[in-house]
C-alpha cells in the first residue's frame, strides 16, 4: 500500500529483467525494453548491474538487418551460475547441475537405494557424487531437492509410504551435499515435477496445469495461473492414495482400494502376472506388451482404463486445460490413448466444451529435478543483488549467500 | 513494471481503504492510517473522496478515552449503497439485496420452479420479485446471479445436469432483473457459496477453503489464498459427479456411480425408502431421523459415510484447512459427524498433521446470494471512483455506470 521505494523498484526491475532471460532464453536488449515496459536507460543500467553480479552476459551489439542501432543480445550466465538439483526416489537418487537459463549440465545416478539403505547412507551417497559433479562449479546459487514422500519446502518429510520414511528433518540431514551458506529447499517430487513441466516443459504457457507423477507411487500436483497449488500443508496433490475403489486392495499408506493399487508400479506388474519386485518394472510389461505378449497387454490395457478414470474425476474436481501424464504412465498414453480418453469421456460431466489436453511428460526423469533447481533460481531472481561473485569483497553487514563447493 | 502514475496510487489507495471498511466494518480512521500504511493526510483525502462518491459515511469524532486526538469513525454506506444478489436453484429462485459491508437488508423466494418452468419464465419471474425488493434504492451497483450448473463469469451456461438447461446465453436472458447499465455477473452457486463463506461466514480467514454445496446436486469450490479456483474453463469443483464407485448407479449427468448418486437428495430419499419427488426432501428425512425412525437413521448414516468418503478422497487431492458442509449436509455433519470423520480418516493418507476443520455452513441459504453479491462489490471496489451519485452531473466522456431501477 505504501509507495514503492526506490530500493524496492531497483529490485524489481533487476528480477523482472532477470527473470525474462532465465525464463525466455536470450534477448536483445531492445526487446527487454518492450518486454518489461523500462525505457532503454533503466534497461541499460539494469543489465549492467546483472553483469557487474556475474549473472549476465552481452554479446557484442549485432545488426539485425532491419534501421535502427544494432542492440546487444544480453543471456543469462548459465555456465556460471548454476543450482543443484537432487531427487531422492525410492530405490534411486539423482543429482544434476542446472545452468541459469535451465540448462542440464550434467545429471547422474547415485549409486544408492533409499528405501533400503535409509536416510543417513542416502545423504552420504549424495554428498559424494555432489563433490565429482560440482568440482569447477565456484557459483552454487543454491541447492534443491525432491523427495517422493510429503514434505514442505523446509524440508520436514511427515511420511513417504514408499520410502518408508517418516517425521524426518531432511533440512539437517542434507548436509553432505549442501554447499555451505547455500539457501536450501525442498518439495514433493510431484510437485516439482508439475514445476518442472511448466517452466521448460510440456506444461509451459498453460494456466491451469495438472501433473501425474508414476513410479512406485503415484503422486500428483496442480499448478494454476503459474502458482503451485500445494495446501494448507503442503501434501494436496496424493492423487496416487484417491480411493477410486471403496473396499478395494490394501495399499502401503494404509487404506484400502487406493488409485495406486491400480496404476502404481505394483499394480502394473501384478496385472501382468510378475512379481512385484521384478526388475524390469512396469518398463517391462510396457515393452512386453508391444511386442504382444497377451497378459502384458492385458494389464497395460487396465491400466489406461483406470488411469483415464482417475484423470476423469481429476478433471471433474479441478478443470484443468492440461493433463501431463509423467513416468511410465507416459508411455501407457503413448500407446493406449483411446482407452485413456474413452474413460475420461465417460467420468467427466458433459460440458460442451473440449477435455482438457492429455500430454506425455517431455522432460521424462528429469522433471522434479528441474524442477528442484527452479526452488533455488525462484530465490536469486526474487532479489539478484543478494548474490556476490566469488572473491569479491562483501561489504560489511551483507550476508554471503553464495559460496563455492569441495 | 513501469512505476504507478499518481491516477493508479490513487484509484489503489480508494481501493484499498474500501475493502478494509467493506469486508472488516467501520474503523476509526486512525485504525484505518495503521492498517494501510498510509499518512494520516493521505488517509483523510480517501476517505474524503468515498464520502463524496457517496461510498462511506463518517460519524463525528469521538475520544476512545485514550491520550489523542479523538479519531472519526468511518463506515462503508450499506444503506445507501447495495447489490443485487440472485440464486437460481432448481426448484426455486431467490433473490435479495446487499448493502455494501455486507449486511443482508432482504433476501425473498421467488415463486417460480426454474427447472419445470424453464428460462424465460424464470427471468421473468426473478424481475417482477425485483421491481418491489428494489423500491427505494436507488444505488444499485451491481447484479451477481448464482447458477445451479456450469456457468462461467459471463453467463454462458453449459450444461445444469438439475437444471435441465444446457447452452444459455445467461446475460442476455437475464435483462428482467437487470437495471439498465449494472454490471452484472455471474457464477456456480458452489463457487459464490464458497466465496460466502470465506468473506462472510464460517470460511473467513481460511487460506485453503472447499466449500460443500448440497440440493438437488452436489457441488464444490475451492478458495485458495483468497483466489477461487475456477478452473481452466470455469467448471472445476464438480465434485458431485466424481465417481466413487465405478459402474454404479445411473447418474443425471449421463455417467454411473457419482458421489451424489450416494449423497445427492434423491439419494438421501431413495436411501430411506421413499419416492425421488418426496415433498419433505433430504431435509424430511433428517427431520424422521431425529425423531428415531429407523430407516430414515440408517439411510443418513449411509450419506455420512459416503460424504466422509468422498471429502476424505477431496482433501488427498486438495490439503483444505477447511472444509465447509452446506446445505443439509450440514445436518448430516451435525447429526453424525464421527461417521464422517472416521471415514475421512479412513481414506486420508496419514500426514501426521491435524485433518482440516470440516465445518458447517453458517451462512446457510444465503451462502451463494451473499457470494454473488460479492462480485459486484468486488467490480466496485476495484475502481470506486468508477460509481457516481444518481443525480451527479458525469463529466462528459465518463460513462455512467449506475442507474437506479424501476
């Protein structure tokens, strides 16, 4: 209500700016100036104190053919300014190093098993992997991770039935791969999955975006007008534990006839007639099934048809414009989507009006690690300034946020 | 992004100072200096311009006893200034008039059955209601209209499964209760009983709302941080027609096995083993069922476990700090709440945290004429210079955008 200071303006305009080169890729400088509505002084100035911050890059000004002065193409620092983003599955974790702007530099496997090794050998895994992948990397801007369980954005995990996990503070735990003095941040991998998807994915540009996550649970996360939706708590989105199936069969949170007893990992190797800890996974009934194998596509044929019946009720609750099917279930639209769109039809009340668009995920395993890393950009751009090179001076009294890691 | 001209600080300012007394009743205008953050000075301009757009009236100052100045207290005028607010159910119609501030100065039913008589009878019907309720008012700033169906904010009607109407155009056929150059709007009783609730009732302050309608159907809405979540079409919270129990019974919107095939009124009086047209309805089923009849107590408690089970399937999706039970589903609450509430507990996946609040309704009846109403105020508000005095000279090039009716 008060009348912005000048403080508070600067700032915004060097998020604003900012945020257009992360979000949009590189741009001349005219183009900022029609972009953000700045005249080309403020536009100048703007992106000199970015690139005094090290967080932009100007190439040499170039002609583009047309009258006028030839303006400089300013980019995001993507090769200096990076985040880490971390997924902790259930019987894998990831780590990547994302570039601002959103370039993957570099994602790799740890060699770790979640579920059965437990929270502490994970945090240790990670940590050591972060060390090899970080080497050369001095702007660590900050570091987020994705958990498949329910956890805030502090990083208290209430419980991940698959993980078998509860009441931890990850925060503390997440030590051996936190660079120090590095801004730290957690979500559902869902939820950052959903993000992920909207930002350098399918789910770009939609305002009202619902994602499905699959893999041994099945988690959800809706995302409107560009805001996650995520609760009063933060756990909305466990469309996986959605009774679709009163009475049903007993699922690991508890309850009973739960929609990842139909679609879940579990679900799709036992309609198979496999073991539940086969190794190939639902990948292997999916590859089984187009090459014909009768019960493989059998299963893999229920499981669209639930799948569509769960997305069908999703769209009744929630309107969304579109559907990012994520995980194997990616590949279950890919190859069933008759089925799927049969079901949605028959559940989704008649409104005159096109379904919501149903997509396969592009971003496939790296969705909720990217979107992990944009928890950490979303924290640079709110305010630029809070960032210092490496080996420039801090003035007293400011905090140093940023700090190289190993 | 461009630095706010003085027209816009000024029009945030009369905003912002009008909201406060419109949704939070009179203040002392020093109060209003603390809530705003605006200067003392700046604080008695607003207030001077709402007192002479005829918006807010000041009573003389009075010392609280205090050290100080004694401050004038300032009230938003809700005599003089009022809504229209207008419901149109499936078999009745209401309509009432709404001062600013909030206070309901009358709300009548309408004799009409909008689904047995259709559209054009109904508008007509709601029009001649209006012509005696708005007698002497001659500020009438708007006109929001509730739907039982899928409307979106202009109008268009798609489909009202109860209603039995399906591709209305609702603005064009509602000019009988329309005073000419009032904007109007319009909404899903759900979706206006839910915003109701959060401005006026039981909902107030909750930042994660769902809001629970139950007549003839069964709707939903959510509010999030204040914002309703309307979906990408308008047409999300049709939680009635989530399925729960797939290959159920025949539903009126075409699919099998809806939640208000278990919980809808024709439910409640099939469950109790009388006729769908029963003239007591859900309401003379709960009547039979405090006085002890059997069939009429076990035909409730069968709703409270399906309503348990349907808002226990809700929250997994949607983490609501509240949960809001209108219509005789608030009776079903009171009556038996710990059937819905083990059922809730029963599907809810166990976060460790407290469940959401399930509440009922305090607005009652009125939940979605209040909610309605709340869109023109809301259009008001937004720019309350936009409003002129009836007999106001308009400055040439300025449109008049309120008329007195009849």
């Amino acid at each position: 209500m008060t009348t912005p200071s000048t403080t508070d303006l600067r700032r915004a305009n060097l998020s604003a700016v900012l945020r257009l080169l992360h979000e949009g890729g590189p741009q001349r400088r005219a183009d900022l100036t029609d972009a953000t509505g700045l005249n080309r002084s403020t536009v100048l100035s703007v992106v000199d104190e970015l690139s005094t911050l090290g967080l932009v890059t100007e190439t040499e000004a170039v002609s583009d053919g047309t009258r006028g002065r030839p303006s400089a193409v300013v980019e995001a620092n993507g090769d200096d300014v990076v985040a880490i983003g971390v997924e902790i599955a259930v019987d894998r974790a990831r780590i990547a190093v994302i570039g601002l702007g959103g370039n993957v530099h570099r994602s790799i496997d740890v060699e770790v098993n979640p579920a059965q090794q437990g929270p502490a050998t994970t945090a240790t895994a990670i940590g050591e992997a972060s060390i090899d992948l970080l080497q050369g990397r001095p702007r660590v801007i900050g570091v987020g991770t994705a958990v498949h369980g329910m956890v805030d954005r502090q990083g208290r995990l209430a419980t991940g039935p698959n993980l078998g996990w509860s009441s931890l503070d990850l925060a503390s735990g997440s030590r051996p791969w936190q660079p120090d003095h590095v801004p730290t941040f957690f979500g559902n991998d869902a939820a950052l999955g959903a993000l992920g998807e909207y930002r350098r994915g399918v789910g770009h540009a939609s305002d009202q975006l619902f994602y499905l996550s699959a893999e041994r649970g099945i988690g959800g996360a809706a995302i409107t007008s560009g805001v996650s939706q995520l609760g009063a708590n933060g756990f909305a989105g466990e469309v996986g534990h959605m009774v679709v199936n009163r009475g049903g069969r007993e699922c690991s949170c508890g309850s009973r006839g739960c929609w990842e007893t139909e679609i879940g990992e579990s679900a799709v190797l036992r309609k198979a007639g496999r073991r539940t800890n086969n190794q190939g996974g639902a990948a292997g009934v999916l590859a089984a099934a187009l090459e014909g194998e009768a019960k493989a596509v059998a299963a893999i044929r229920d499981v669209a048809g639930w799948l569509g019946f769960g997305l069908g009720n999703i769209a009744n609750l929630t309107d969304p414009q579109t559907v990012i099917c994520g995980g194997y279930l990616s590949d279950v639209l890919d190859g069933y989507r008759q089925i799927v769109e049969a079901e949605i039809a028959a559940v989704r009340v008649p409104t005159g009006l096109a379904t919501p668009a149903i997509v396969a995920s592009t971003l496939g395993a790296d969705a909720a690690l990217v979107g992990a890393a944009e928890l950490a950009f979303d924290h640079l751009i709110d305010d630029p300034a809070q960032t210092r090179q490496p080996g420039r001076q801090d003035p007293p009294g400011e905090r140093d946020t940023t700090r190289g890691a190993a």
